[in-house]
C-alpha cells in the first residue's frame, strides 16, 4: 500500500505537521492496515502513540501523565470526521481559528466533522487517555444510507466546512468499552484485513450514537496470522498428540472437539466469545453501578466517617501526648508507636489527613505517609 494512500492524523505539539511524520519504512507492510507505534518527544512532554492506519479509517489511542500543562494539535492529511473518547480525566477541545472550545469530560463521546481543520488539546497535570477514530467522509455517507441516524451528519460533510465540536456528545455505555476491547483483541492476535478494521470501527461510532449492532464475526480472509502464530498453532497440535501430558477431564474435553470440521468449530469459537463479550458487558456495568454506590456511601456517610477518624486520630494523640511522662524500654517504645501508626491509618483510610495529623504519623513511623495514589506526604511541604 502507498503511504500517500493512507489516512493520517498527525500529533504535534505545534500547529504544523512535524517534520518527523510518519515514514513507510516504519511501517508494517505485509498487510492493508498498519499498526505503527510513535514516540512523540516535545518540549513539556513526552508520549507514545499507538496508531492503526488504512485507506479510509484510522486510530489513534494514548496515554500519558503530566507534571504541568502542555498544549497538543491534532493534524489530519485529508477530511475526515472525528470520533473521540474521551477515556480518563478531562481535557479542553478547540479548532485552532476559534477562541470558543469545549470541556470534555471523561467517559465522554465527541462526534464531529473535522474536515481538513486543526484540533487544538488543551491538557492540565495529571494522567490523561483518550481514544480516537478518523473516517473518510465517503464512508459516513455510505453508512447513512443504511442508518438515518447519520443522515444529518452525512449533510454536514456535504454542504458544511465543518461542524461544532459539540456536534454529537454523549456518555459512553459499556458497550463501548467492550468494543474498544474487542478490536485490540483481534489485532493482537493477527493481522486483520481492512475490510474488517473498517466494519468494527464503524461499529463503534453506531454504538456509541445509541444504535444497538451486532459484530459480525470474522469472514474468511479477513484473520492472517504470521509465522509466529503459525509456529504456535503447529506446537499446539504436537502438543495435543502427546496424550500423556493430560487428565482424564482434560482428554474428555479434546475428544469433544476431535471430529468437529473446521466451520464447527468457528461457530463454536463465536457462540462462546458472544458469551464471553456479554458476560464482560454485564461486569462493565456493574462495576459502574458499584462505582455509584461508592459515590453514594461517601456522601450518606460523610459526618460518620468524620467523627470515626477524629476519634481514631484522638487516640493516637493522646497517647503521643502521655509517653513523655513515663520511662519505657525499647521494645514498649516499639509498641505505643505501632498502636499510633495503626489509630492513624485507621484515621486516614476514608478521610484525607491533614499536616499536622501527617506530621505524627512522620514521627513514629519509619517511611514517610504514602497516600493511596503511591505519593510520599513529607513533613515540611
């Protein structure tokens, strides 16, 4: 495939396309979609990019965490319209030539016809990840032929320059997790076609406008393993043969599958990953549900887990108070402090501690206070 061919979205931390971009010879060339990792270094940051290419689709996915603000430009080669997930923390959005943007908040989706215009990222401190999809217009006005959904976006791309960012915005569902998922997992595990790279990612931008679809699953061609899963998949058969290397649960199992044809077994394979991708749904959810409920607990809780803490923290103070009065041997010094350390993480395990309550922490332990994020809180800060 011609690199000219090929639909690019550059990432630079100008307005310009930077002058290291992309190369062929950088590529993996033995199939028509590229995955190509770029490590992005700049003046305030530096990053890796993990990058699908085709004709008509590409991805992009990143994540990086920050020590003071940097400013990012996204830069397609062509028109194109934009999906953007919005994957952890929030980030400022905005086209280059206006002063109005938007805030996108995290679990965000952002749909917009991009065209040939400049996205500015506006990026605070802290870890960020964000998740994109570029498509050539002719294929959203393809796809808007089968789904009116798309209709008014598919007008857009036809008579506008291009759209407001917020032109489509809405809060990702499980299903997108599952899907995102879904196409690293097939690209881990082979090459695949640019026919199938294309039917998931426009999966992906129909699910995330509300539209219940289905995967289709792999058609013949559309999986080519190279020499190394090709290697694996002889070691597997060598290794089925040698019976003695199994339990009679595990021989019972393979003797199942042992007259299956090859189509039985992909449809088996499918039933049981349509039932894995559902079961991993129904988890998403309910992680999200627990997450809520957490939200909830901290806030019916709130005074509880205050006045828990002030008593905890009371506690070891007024034990650091008392040991000054009496004489202790070493090993009784030893135990008030690890009763001072207890009463304290006691204090600080639902409620933030504040310096001075760090600060007696400091005194009696060993290691500085670490809080839950794996940060060392000194004493004099």
């Amino acid at each position: 495939m011609s690199e000219k061919s090929l639909l690019k979205v550059f990432l630079n931390d100008k307005p310009v396309v930077p002058q290291d971009k992309l190369s062929l010879h950088m590529y993996e060339t033995s199939t028509d979609v590229i995955f190509h990792t770029v490590d992005h270094v700049f003046d305030d940051a530096q990053l890796t990019s993990h990058n699908f290419l085709s004709k008509d689709v590409s991805m992009r996915a990143f994540k990086f965490e920050l020590n003071k603000p940097i400013t990012l430009y996204s830069i397609p080669s062509d028109p194109v319209l934009t999906f953007h997930f919005q994957v952890y923390n929030s980030q400022k959005t905005k086209f280059v030539q206006e002063d109005k943007g938007m805030l996108l908040f995290e679990q965000n989706n952002q749909i917009f016809w991009q065209n040939m215009e400049t996205v500015k990222y506006e990026f605070e401190q802290g870890l960020f990840s964000h998740f994109n999809l570029f498509f050539r217009p002719h294929v959203i006005l393809e796809l808007a032929e089968k789904h009116p959904v798309l209709r008014e976006l598919a007008m857009e791309i036809a008579t506008s320059k291009r759209t407001d960012l917020d032109f489509f915005v809405t809060v990702a569902g499980a299903d997108i997790d599952v899907l995102i998922d879904q196409i690293y997992d097939e690209f881990h595990q082979a090459f695949v076609s640019e026919r199938r790279f294309k039917h998931l990612a426009e999966c992906l931008l129909l699910c995330s406008m509300g539209i219940d679809i289905t995967v289709d699953p792999p058609a013949p061609g559309d999986i080519k393993k190279d020499d190394e899963f090709l290697d694996l998949e002889s070691d597997v058969i060598g290794i089925l043969a040698r019976q003695e290397l199994f339990t009679e649960d595990q021989k019972h199992f393979i003797a199942q599958y042992k007259y299956f044809t090859k189509q039985m077994l992909l449809d088996d394979f499918n039933l049981k990953k349509q039932a894995y991708i559902q079961r991993k749904k129904a988890v998403r959810i309910k992680q999200k549900h627990l997450a809520k409920v957490k939200e909830c607990y901290y806030e019916i809780m709130n005074d509880v887990l205050n006045v828990q803490a002030s008593k905890f923290f009371l506690m070891a103070d007024l034990i650091d108070h008392q040991v000054d009065k009496y004489e202790w041997n070493n090993q009784e010094k030893e135990i008030i402090g690890k009763v001072i350390i207890l009463a304290c993480r006691f204090a600080f395990q639902d409620v933030p501690p504040l310096k001075f309550q760090i600060e007696l922490y400091n005194k009696w332990s060993e290691k500085p206070y670490m809080n839950p994020l794996g940060l060392i809180i000194l004493k004099n800060y």
